[in-house]
C-alpha cells in the first residue's frame, strides 16, 4: 500500500479486525495501516465503526477476530494504559481536565503518586519544552479554568505527547474551535507530522479532511470500503462513497420575505449554574419563515441562551415575547404548549432517558397527548406505531423500536430527538448542534428538513459551531462571546474572518468592513 507521507515504516497495521455487539456488526474484517508521519483520515456514516475502531486501538475494546501490530510488533491491547505505554494516545472531543488544577498538574495527573515525585520545575519545563516544540502556546502554569477552549485542546495534545505518545488519535478535534484556532491547530498536526509522528484524524467536516490528510479510509457498514491518497480526491466522491449513493450538496434558499416576530428578547440577562452572568443584555429577534443562526465557541452563553427561550432557566433580566405573549417567567410547560420545539445539546442527559426504550423517547413530549394515553397509562400500541415511524422516515439505525437508547450511536440518538421535535407542531423551534457528529448522509437530511421547516413558515433559533452549516442554512447570524452578542450579520454577506474575530469577543462595531 503506497502513502503519499512518511514512505517510511508501518506504524500500526489492523488486520481483519471484527467486533461484535448483540445484534449489530460493529467492525467487520478491518485492514488499515497507518504509516510514520502521515496524517490519516477515517471518514464514514454513523455506526459505520469508526469509534469502535478507535477503541480496539486504545485498548478499550478487545477484538473478537483480528491482529493488531505496532511498529511490526504483534500486540494485545488490554487497557488503555497498554496503548498509552505502546505510544498510543487519543484526543476525545470532549475534553478530561480538571478545571482547577494547573496545565502542568493536568498533563502529570496520573503519573507516578503526584508532583513530588514526577518533580514540579522538571516537570513544567518539559511542558515548556513541548509547547515550544510543536508550536502548542499554553502557559504551564495557568489553572485550566483560565484558559481557551483551544488553549485546553492543546493540554489534551500536550497531555499525550508528554506521555511518550508516537501515534495520535484525533477525535473531532476542531468541533470546538474557531476558523484562527483551527488554522493553529492544522499548523500544529503538520509540525508533528514532520517530526514523525502518525496521526489519526476523525472528521465529518470534509473542506478540513482535503486541507490536512495524507490519506483517507472510508468505513461504510463496519467494512473497510476505500483508502484514497487526498491528492487523488475530493468531497464528492467521498460523500459518494460514504454513504453509497449520488449525495447533493444543495445550497438552501432563503425566504424573500419572512412572517411577523415570533420570538423576541430585550436586554436579556441570566446566570449560570454557579451563579455567574451567562447572558448579558441579549437582544435580538426572529420572523416566521427565518433561520437566525447563532455562533460562538462553546461555553459562551449558548446553552444558558438555548433553555432561557425554552423555559428551562429563568431570566434575571430584561423580556422575552413570543408571538405577542410575555413569556419570560413562564415555565417549560408553558413554552412546549405555546409552541416550542427543542433539540438540546445533551443528547444523553437532557434530550434521552438512557435506559428507556426508542418508543419511550419519542413520546417523552407527547405522552399527555390523548392519541398516545389511556388514562393515567400509556397506549403503546400507539406509541410503537409511531415509533417504527420515525424509525423509517428518520433512516436510524437500530435493532428495533424496543432498543434502549443508551446503545445507540450518537448520531442515531441524534436522530431519535431530531425526528421527535420536529414533527412536534412548534412555530419556534430551538437546535442546538443539530449535525454535530453525523455523517454527511444524516446532514443532508437534517438540513433539508430545517430549511424546509422554515419554509412552511417556522421561526427556527439554530446554535451551532459549525460555521459552514451556519452560513448554509440561516437567514441571519448572530455571534455570541461571555454571554454578550457581538454582533448580526446577514448570512449572504458575512465573512468569516469577520465571524471568526466576533467568536473570540471583537465587537462587530471594532471590524473593518
């Protein structure tokens, strides 16, 4: 096999590898090498097995067929502590620091019995030395909780690079950044290439795949369908083999003209969960027929800003109408029964209950309805039908309606809530991260479903990181930086270097234009 980086050693080589869970092929008969210095991309659906894959390589799972080789060495990953110690190490997309402990305290935590023995000065000068190295700018002594969410990114890199880490495995890694950050980061991953080490790069954000990879393998159904140098390449075919159709990548019209306010906020303020500002004198509004797109790097008042125009948290100031009616001390009842329709970020601990079934999931906001009760007790039959209805015309993934929620993919979870709000009767309807982690098959198929959502006369309120999918999709955007907007700007015309500036708290007002 022919690598247009490196030319060099095999790093790792998967052969065969198959994994199994109860009634679904995870992995099925795998080869993949990765070579020294090459940056490589994994690409596929939801539940195509990249995640699995990832985890038989970190140790967390074991194979039930297959060969896993490190350096030409025959292994057996029983922990991730084994990988870690064969050069292993894997970047999540949700980060595992300890918020009040230092960098250099983080990136030792779990090494030997504590500082003392590792050797505080010894060891914030090897983190020294390690930024310097790889251009990853983060101060070793700085407490977690002052930093970025890049500069927190670079802890995690840093974390497995201190540990001796030749192989990286990337997980999302730019979900989370802004356009400058992501720029640092490709930076970054080229130096380490250079400098030999290989690099696994998980992304459904293909623009990013063509600009940084060597090479790319395609999952599709836990098989191993295609791996293409990315010279020989491009989106499309990708798309196409991914998902194994003609995939379009259409561009959404917007409405001419948009219906009357359906949501309004003015001057609105509220805390977090500790108490502290989290939205700080919003304002802003949204038309029947009109997508109002929201950015920002996570941690912003997103969440906070999402459940304030759902009812969810309480505002501590200012006033929120919808469609006419003072709304600001209503509760989430009272939202729902208005109207509003919410897809929340949390797909595990605030949109699902885990442990109950699809069928119960997807009545969760319906079940006082009397289509769906008998009484004080459910009518299932009329739940399942509805069940197998999303099931269907959503495309999840799942062994059947009775599968507990917790087993699915997240991009099938995200699927269930999607397919559940949506065809809830709503004129507002709140998305937060709606194609976060799904394959370009799903994306599609969510996109057009909001823009078609819109066109039927919704007001939709899309908040997401996602800045191609923002400009895509909304009417307007507005940029949101500690709780405060920075700015709105029509989508047909802004820039995002002017978007990118506004996330990392430049007032529009400040932009040269």
């Amino acid at each position: 096999m022919m690598t247009t980086a490196g030319q060099g050693k095999v790093a790792v080589s998967l052969a065969g590898i198959t994994k199994r869970f109860p009634g679904v092929l995870a992995n099925d008969d795998v080869d993949l090498d990765l070579f020294e210095g090459e940056i490589h991309t994994i690409l596929g659906e939801n539940g195509a097995g990249k995640s699995t894959l990832m985890n038989v390589l970190t140790g967390i799972y074991r194979p039930d067929d297959g060969t896993i080789s490190i350096w030409g060495e025959p292994v057996q990953l029983r922990s991730p502590k084994e990988a870690i110690d064969r050069g292993i190490g894997m970047v999540h997309q949700e980060f595992k620091l300890v918020q009040t402990h230092t960098v250099t305290e983080n990136i030792v935590l779990g090494l030997g019995r504590g500082l003392s023995l590792v050797g505080e000065q010894e060891a914030a000068e090897r983190v020294a030395e390690l930024s310097e190295r790889y251009g990853l700018k983060v101060d070793p002594s700085a407490y977690v909780w002052q930093l970025s969410i890049g500069e927190q990114q670079r802890v995690e890199i840093l974390k497995i690079l201190y540990r001796g880490a030749r192989i990286l495995l990337l997980d999302e890694p730019t979900a989370v950044l802004t356009p400058q950050e992501c720029d640092e980061l490709f930076v970054t991953l080229r130096a380490m290439r250079e400098q030999g080490h290989s690099i696994v790069f998980i992304s459904h954000k293909l623009d990013e795949v063509m600009a940084i990879s060597d090479r790319i393998t395609v999952l599709r159904g836990g098989k191993n369908v295609g791996t293409i140098p990315a010279a020989s390449t491009n989106p499309q075919e990708l798309s196409n083999l991914m998902v194994g159709r003609e995939i379009s990548f259409e561009t959404y019209a917007k409405k001419e003209t948009v219906g009357e306010e359906v949501l309004v906020l003015d001057s609105v303020s509220a805390s977090n969960d500790r108490g502290l500002p989290a939205l700080v004198d919003v304002s802003f509004a949204v038309a029947a027929g009109e997508i109002l797109g929201v950015a920002g790097v996570a941690g912003n008042g997103q969440e906070e800003l999402a459940q304030v125009i759902t009812g969810l948290r309480s505002a501590i100031g200012g006033a929120i109408t919808l469609s006419g009616r003072d709304v600001t001390q209503a509760s989430a009842r009272d939202f729902i029964e208005a109207g509003v329709s919410y897809v929340p970020a949390d797909r595990h601990g605030v949109a699902t209950v885990g442990d109950m079934s699809l069928t119960h999931n997807s009545v969760l906001r319906r079940y006082r309805e009397s289509k769906f009760s008998r009484g004080p007790f459910l009518h299932l039959e009329a739940a399942v039908e509805y069940a197998e209805r999303l099931i269907e015309e959503y495309g999840i993934l799942t062994p059947g309606h009775e599968t507990p929620v917790r087993s699915l993919s997240g991009g099938n979870l995200q699927k269930v809530i999607l397919a559940r709000e949506m065809t809830t009767r709503h004129r507002l309807l709140v998305v937060m991260s709606a194609t976060r982690g799904l394959d370009v098959g799903a994306t599609e198929f969510v996109r057009q479903t909001l823009d078609e959502h819109r066109h039927a006369g919704a007001a939709i309120v899309l908040i997401s990181e996602d800045l191609e999918e923002l400009l895509s999709l909304s009417d307007r955007i507005a940029v949101i930086f500690h709780g405060r907007i920075m700015g709105i700007v029509d989508a047909a015309t802004a820039r995002i270097e002017s978007l990118g500036l506004m996330m990392a708290g430049e007032a529009l007002s400040e932009i040269a234009q």
